[in-house]
C-alpha cells in the first residue's frame, strides 16, 4: 500500500477501524498519494483524506459504474494490460440481453424461482457448456462462495476480437452496460456533486498505468450488502480496466476487521466450504469422489485448479489418516453433504420454528452483533441446549434472563425451556497458535500467560470434546459412527491441563509424506494416492523443512521491502497474487519504477523481489498444445493462472448468481425508486419469508413514507463488534459509555431532536433508544430532486457488561446476498422520533402500529421483481435457439 499512488478507501472508516494498518496510508501519502474516502459519513478516515465523498448507504456501484464509464468513454484503460490479461476482447453469445435492454434484469432470468438460467451468458462457442446452472440450489448453498479463489469452469479457448470493436465483446458490452453512469446519473442517485465525481475519476485514471499504480480498499461497509458481491466486482472491474491488479502499489485490499478473520475464511467456519475453498459436496450433485473432485477442477480446463484431486485427496489423509486409502475413495462417504441452506440465518428461523435442538456458539454474539437480533434471542429461547464459549458472560448466554424480551413478555424466564452451558474460553495471549490477517499472513503467537481457573483454548476444547465422543462410541457397530472412530484424532499434549500441541495442528495444516511423516515443502508436492496428508492445500509451505515458517520475525532492517522473511503468507509465501501481471507480456517490468517480478532469460526462469505466481521455468513465449489442461494448458502470459481462461474477468460468464456485469440495484429497503431501472432490487437476493421477518416496504409498494429515513451502522475504535471484550474493560467504557445516534443539524431541527438528549429509532422490527450527538459529520443529501436524511450508529451495545444500550442490530431485517448469504446490514429504513421508547407489551404495540401503517401484514408478500421484463427475460433463454449460432 506504501507504493500506491492513489488509494480509494470506500465502504470502510480505515482510520478508526484498522488502525494499525492505516499506518501505511499515512506513508503513502507522505510519499506523494493521493486518498479519497468515501462514505455515508465523515470520519477520522475522512479528516485525513485529501477528499471526501458523501454518498447515499447502499449505492456504491452507482459511483464505481461512473467511473468504469469515465474510463471507458475517454479510452483512458492500461490498454496492452486490458489486452494481454483479462477477457476484454472475448466475444459473448447473441443469445445475452443485458439490464439496459431488460429494465434491469439480465437474459434468463426465472421469476418462478428468482434466479437466472446463466446459459445465455456465455462465451461464444461455450453455449452448450451447461455446468451448475441451477442458480437457484446454488443460492441455497452460497455457491459462489467457493469461487472467490477461482472461476467458475470455462474451456480455455475462447473467441476473442483483439481490435475490441466486435459489438459482443466483453469490451463493448461494458461500454454499453455503464453507459448511462454519467456523472449526472451518480449524482442524482448517490448524492454525490459532480464535481466531487469527475475530481476522483481523474485522480485514480491519471495515477494507473505503466508507471503509476492506485489501491481500492474495503471492508464491511461493502460486503454486508444484498448486493455486496458485485460491489467488490465493480471496484475489481476499475482495478483491472486500470492494470492495478498483481502489481505494488494496487490490488482490491479487503480489510479484516479481527486478527484472523481471513484465516476463519481459509480454514473455514462456513458450512459450505473445506480447508483451501474446496467446496462442501451436496448430496444429490456430487455423490461419489470422483464426481466432487470433477466439479471442482472441471476436466480440459486449464489452470492451477486442475491439481484439485491431490488437494481432496490429502485433505482426507489428514482427516482419517490410515483409514483413508484409495480403494475406498479416502472415506468420501464420511463427509457431510449439504442439502440445503445450512447458514446462520436460515438456522436460527429453524429454532424459532423448533427444527433445531442445540448450537453452538464461539467467538460470536449474535443477540448483539447479528441483524435482527430479536429472531437470534427467540430462537436461542427454543432450544433444548445451548452452548457458550466466551471471555465473558455475553447477552448470548443471559438472554433468558436479560433481553429486551423479558420486558415485553416475549421470552418468560421461568419458561424458557433452553439449558445454557456457558465454558470460559482463553484470550489470544491465553494461548499459542497462528493468526491469518488481511494480507495472507500467517504469524505465530507465543501464549504469553496461562489462562485463569476453568478457562480453555478451542484447541483444547475440541480436541477433548472429540476423545471424549469417541470414547463414548468406542463399542459401537453402527456405520453412521465410523466418521467419527476412524479420525485421525491423535494430536500430542502438554501440561497439566493436556493442551494439544498447536505447532502439531500447524503442521498437519502444511501436510506432509504419509510414510516418512517428512513436512511437505509446498502445494505441487500433495499426491493424489493417499502418500500425503495436508490439512490445508493453500496453507502447505508454511512449515517446510520441519520450521515453524509462521514463527519468523525477521526485521525489515535486514531484508528488502517485500519482507519474505516476516511470518508466512500463503500461497507459497507469496505477498501479492496474481503478480505475472507487475510484468508485460514478454515478461519485462511495465516500468522501472513499479518493477516486482520479472523473466529472466538467462537463467530461463521468473525472478524479481516476491515469490512469482507462476510456474518458475515457465517462459513469456510458451504456448500450450492443443487439448492441454490443468497448468499445462496456461500460457506464458495467462496471469490470472487460477481463472478457467488465465484472465481476469471484467465479465462473469457463469458462477455470479445475480449477473455477469454489477448492476445499481437499490437495498432492500430504501425510501426512493431506482433512478435507473424499473427493477427496484437485486431480483436473486435471498428472502426469508417467516412472520418474524417482516420487511419494511419500498418502492414501488405504498407506504414507504412510514419509514422516510436511512441509517446505517458501524464500529468505534473503542469498542469491538458486539461489545463483549470492550464494554467490560473499564477504560474503554469510559470512553464511549452509551449507545449515541448522529444525526444532522438539520434533520435534528425536523423531527425536534435535542444535542444529548434522546431518541428513539423505528423499524418494523424493532425499537431502539439512544443518546443524540447532532453533527456536521452527516449531511442531507440531495437525491432524486429530493432530501434524504441518513443517521448512523455504532453496534455494540447490549444488556451486559460496565456499560450497556439497545442493540442495533435490532433494526435490521434479514435480507442476503444470493452469492454468499451475507446479511444485509449495512444500511436499512427507520423512522426517527424524540424522547425515549416505550417499554414493556407498549414497546410491541408501537411496532404494531407501524406494521399496521405500513401494510406489514402476516400474509404481505415483498415483491421481487419489480419491472414487467421478467417474462422477456425468461424468453430469451428458454425460448431462443441454443445451438450456438451466430457470428463469431
């Protein structure tokens, strides 16, 4: 980041929320960068850009789609990179129709199901190609999740136009779709003034290139989105139009918002992914090894993903060790398979609806920190047990006892019928182990004290809850136990208390040869035959040569700027991805200035000052045979070498549920009508309709105006998520000691609010109270010939600790990206009234009365399409040929 020349910060207050890491913004603009921020709010972030941008929650592909259109229309993209690495000059097939043709939806879209046949999106030639294009299974089980390493399968040889004039390439098609992005355009629908828009456009075009390269940086504040996907497309799109990706100094940083966040994504604690992003099998699709593994490296495709056999098959080694052999495909038929929506969301409407006996819950709060907080406490009230690992007792374990429920009748405390187990966990210096932070890094941390009375690691934990479950099943016979008695479950232990050896966990996570028990030295040495274990194929390296790689901390004083030498980043230790590409196509350094790797020919082999993500001999000139898949089908300048085509895609063909270009929709809840289509909003989020969950309405539905206001939610420095390691630290509690609401001069003069007294805030949910700070931080916007007022609070409090206040989260509703099943919850509707809320069964009645205005109704069905181009949509693909013709 020190080596960027422009950084755009957006959906994400990097000052105040990742304070250490801002560091390195600081530097660069020292060093002559420019930053921009933008968000609904000022900040501290803001106070140090060189520009701010106001902009209206929930509209940022508004302003990134005017500035792909800014770059397009003044021919001002990083050409020769556009041509050598993405699919720029790829011809689609006549079969696709985009938004501008559909008021807002694609071709191929079902208004049965609300989701899209992606067969009319293709590549020409590619149309009879017909994998995972049931769409709408695939939001089910947040498929799209298991691409964010990878694409989704292409053949790699595609029909390309190099002059970039054929009307259906990708090239054309993106100058059409953001054509109507003008600066006008993002004004009247993010707020933002023109001369704001046209001041960052130029600033990031003019800092990309052969010499100058810009950073995009986001963080939640993007992603907690029904849209939040093409949100990170969109700036990916700019990064790469402008030659910013695989190079210093640009890239899409996306920060984390705790120590290893990233890691709970690469090994994951998400039900539909295994270690490395290999996909949790389903059921009916992939009941046999060879079936799972296929769906995953796609057979004939080229790239890095061809080599997933190996990586399956040693994952399965280091599960079930001797167990697994190749005759019974390594116990395959051992692991889980999904059959459905597994997520957070869908679970905890199970146990309001009594489908679910018992949860567990670690390193998370979701009575505080989770949308819609009053379903999370209601369906915890409905189990038969409940277990709780935390620091401390958090509103998670005493919602029985001390919720907003007990006061309105909701959850009774002689009648709660869920048994809480709450076990005292260790903190992070409690404990050894490795986190994953935002740039890849594994780094060791020593355990610096012993964790007091009953307190334990989840390493601990988990390994003792697996003896002890494996001993109680010691005796049986049945098959459905098998799972569990043949793990590999034979971790060393230490102390007292019998700690497992995490430096044991962290080497099984690298993998290593079954016979000799030798680590292995990266990825390329995983075997598909059951002679390697690797517990994490991505994370295989990081104790090479027996040495915990994670553990070094070597200081920058005695190596060069790249670092190698300070823990480990995966894969192979390499810093920045995809970096073939910090090179032309001949393989040269596209300046002096911006030099990383590079060929050199005289010792036949890529070098420069990072690990090169590509194979090391491979040269700029190579071209593969035909028929060649796998890695040998990459030619010497496909960079992006884990895409289908080795090209970055500024064109999803496939595996983007909700579209192949990012598209304005308007959020779940918003008081406006979409400027742009008459499709209102994203037509395959995904809807839970369940009498807890009432959405408030929008347009084009009546009564949006009982909730005219827009808020938005994020996080203090002082205080961390839900509140749990921060609102009982006594200092941090001083600091920030209530639940406070900003509010704008303006709208406090409007609605009769008072500085420091209260407010309270009003969805069809819920109702929160608050302390008012009237601030010239939140400005009203004009938006669509009209004023929007925005409010924003921070989400940490609750009923427990020093220091307490309403739960915000309450407000929100549950409404998720079809790609992900993240929550919408980052921006939502309420209305805004002095004085305090009620209390008691009044509380319930207030919400009803707002129900009642609105037109909540039990029976009320939120529309999702919104536009009378549904039924064209559909027709395009279900009704036109599909043989594949038409010009190439």
């Amino acid at each position: 980041m020190i080596n960027a020349d422009v950084i755009v910060i957006q959906g994400s207050n990097m000052a105040e929320a990742h304070p250490v890491g801002f560091q390195w913004v600081m530097e660069a603009k020292k060093r002559g960068a420019k930053v921009f921020h933008v968000d609904p709010r000022f900040t501290r972030t803001s106070a140090l850009a060189d520009t701010y941008l106001p902009i209206r929650a929930g509209t940022d592909i508004a302003l990134l789609g005017g500035v792909v259109r800014y770059i397009l229309e003044n021919e001002l993209d990083f050409r020769e990179y556009v041509l050598a690495y993405t699919n720029a000059a790829t011809i689609i097939t006549d079969q696709f129709a985009d938004t501008e043709d559909l008021d807002g939806l694609f071709s191929g879209y079902d208004p049965e199901r609300n989701s899209y046949d992606q067969g009319s999106w293709k590549y020409q030639g590619h149309e009879q190609q017909r994998e995972s294009e049931d769409t709408a299974k695939e939001r089910e089980t947040a498929a799209p999740l298991r691409h964010e390493s990878h694409g989704m399968p292409v053949a790699g040889t595609t029909q390309r136009d190099e002059t970039l004039q054929h009307p259906r390439c990708v090239y054309q098609i993106l100058k059409r779709h953001f054509s109507r992005y003008t600066p006008e355009m993002v004004a009247r629908i993010c707020g933002i003034p023109v001369e704001k828009f046209e001041e960052l456009a130029r600033a990031w075009t003019e800092n990309s290139g052969r010499e100058r390269t810009g950073a995009l940086v986001y963080s939640v504040g993007w992603t907690q989105h029904s849209v939040g996907v093409q949100y990170i497309r969109t700036g990916a799109i700019i990064q790469t139009l402008l030659g910013n990706m695989g190079r210093p100094g640009g890239g899409v940083l996306a920060l984390r918002g705790h120590a290893s966040i990233q890691g709970s994504t690469d090994i994951p604690t998400l039900f539909n992914l295994l270690p490395g992003y290999l996909p949790m099998p389903h059921h009916a699709d992939h009941p046999t090894f060879d079936e799972w593994v296929d769906s995953i490296r796609h057979p004939g495709q080229k790239g890095f993903w061809g080599n997933s056999r190996a990586f399956a098959a040693s994952l399965l080694k280091a599960y079930w060790g001797d167990a697994a052999t190749p005759e019974n495909d390594f116990c395959y038929g051992y692991l889980p398979r999904m059959t459905g929506d597994h997520g957070t969301y869908q679970q905890v409407l199970n146990m309001i609806d009594g489908k679910v006996k018992g949860y567990f819950l670690l390193g998370q709060n979701p009575a505080v920190g989770s949308a819609h907080g009053r379903a999370q406490r209601l369906g915890m009230a409905n189990l038969d047990w409940l277990v709780v690992r935390d620091l401390f007792m958090i509103e998670s374990a005493t919602f029985w006892r001390n919720s907003p429920e007990i006061a309105t009748g909701e959850i009774v405390t002689e009648e709660c019928r869920t048994e809480v187990f709450f076990l005292p966990a260790a903190s992070h210096v409690e404990k050894e182990g490795t986190f994953t932070q935002t740039q890849r890094l594994l780094q060791w941390r020593e355990k610096a004290v012993e964790p007091p009375g009953d307190c334990r690691s989840e390493l601990w934990f988990f390994y003792h809850l697996g003896r002890k479950l494996r001993e109680k099943l010691a005796g049986s016979t049945k098959p459905r136990d098998r799972a569990l008695l043949d793990l590999a479950w034979d971790y060393p232990t230490h102390g007292p208390e019998a700690e497992p050896s995490a430096e044991a966990v962290l080497k099984e996570i690298n993998g290593y040869e079954v016979a000799t028990g030798r680590p292995l030295g990266g990825f390329p040495e995983a075997k598909d035959d059951g002679s390697t274990a690797v517990g994490c194929w991505i994370y295989s390296g990081v104790y090479a040569d027996g040495v915990n790689q994670a553990a070094r901390r070597k200081s920058r004083h005695e190596q060069d700027w790249v670092a190698a030498e300070w823990g480990w980043a995966w894969p192979a230790n390499r810093r920045i991805l995809y970096n073939r590409a910090s090179a032309d196509p001949e393989g040269r350094p596209w300046s002096e200035r911006k030099k990383y790797v590079w060929w050199d020919p005289d010792q036949g082999a890529w070098t420069g000052y990072d690990v090169p993500d590509f194979e090391k001999t491979k040269p700029p000139s190579y071209r593969p045979p035909d028929g060649a898949s796998g890695t040998a089908g990459l030619a010497g300048d496909d960079a992006f070498v884990m895409q289908g085509d080795g090209k970055a895609w500024l064109y999803a063909p496939t595996g983007v549920l909700d579209g192949p270009l990012p598209t304005h929709y308007e959020p779940a809840e918003s008081p406006l009508r979409n400027p742009l289509y008459g499709q209102q909003a994203n037509p395959t989020r995904k809807v839970y309709t369940h009498p807890v969950n009432r959405m408030n309405p929008s347009p084009p539905e009546p009564h949006s105006q009982v909730f005219p206001y827009v808020f938005t939610v994020s996080r203090l420095t002082e205080h961390h998520t839900a509140g749990g390691m921060s609102r009982t630290v006594p200092r941090l509690a001083e600091l920030q000691p209530a639940l406070f609401v900003e509010v704008s001069p303006e709208l406090a003069a409007e609605v009769g609010l008072a500085h420091l007294g209260w407010a309270h805030l009003v969805s069809g949910r819920a109702v929160i109270e608050a302390r008012v700070l009237v601030t010239d931080r939140l400005t009203p916007l004009r938006v669509d010939g009209r004023t929007i007022h925005q409010v924003w609070l921070p989400y940490h409090f609750g009923s427990e600790g020093l220091v307490t206040g309403d739960t915000v989260n309450d407000l929100f509703g549950i409404t998720l990206d079809p790609n992900v099943l993240i929550q919408e919850s980052k921006v939502g509707t309420c209305d805004v009234r002095p004085g305090r809320r009620p209390t008691g069964p009044a509380l319930l009645d207030l919400v009803a009365d707002y129900q009642r205005r609105a037109g909540m109704t039990p029976d009320r069905t939120v529309p999702i399409v919104t536009t009378g181009a549904a039924g064209e949509a559909h027709e395009r693909t279900t009704g036109g040929a599909r043989d594949g013709s038409g010009d190439a």
